[in-house]
C-alpha cells in the first residue's frame, strides 16, 4: 500500500496537483484502480497459500 500512500501525500502536499483538477482527477483514479488491483492480487494469493486456488484443484 506504500504506492497507494504516495499517491494520498502527493495529492495533499504537491502544489502542482493541488493546483491542477485534471492531476487529482487522474491521480485519484490510479488510488482508485489500484486499490481494486491490490485487493484482487491479495485475495488470489491468500486463496493460492491456502491451497483452495482454483488452479490446483483436480476436476471432478
């Protein structure tokens, strides 16, 4: 989450994005996007070290 970190700082403490609607707007989106990639990533790990990914399981 350090990336996702970075972006909230650089939002609230860059003049250059403070003072540009489309840089928040943009920058916002990559939170956004990858917050919803973090979480995928994180979920298909723990499934996958837990030995229930899909991958793994023999068809029936």
């Amino acid at each position: 989450m350090n990336f996702v970190n970075f972006l909230n700082q650089l939002i609230a403490e860059s003049e250059a994005v403070k003072n540009n609607d489309i840089a928040i707007v943009v920058t916002d989106h990559i939170r956004r996007e990858s917050e919803y990639f973090i979480g995928i990533v994180t979920a298909a790990m723990r499934n996958y070290y837990n030995k229930d990914c899909w991958i793994k399981r023999k068809p029936k």
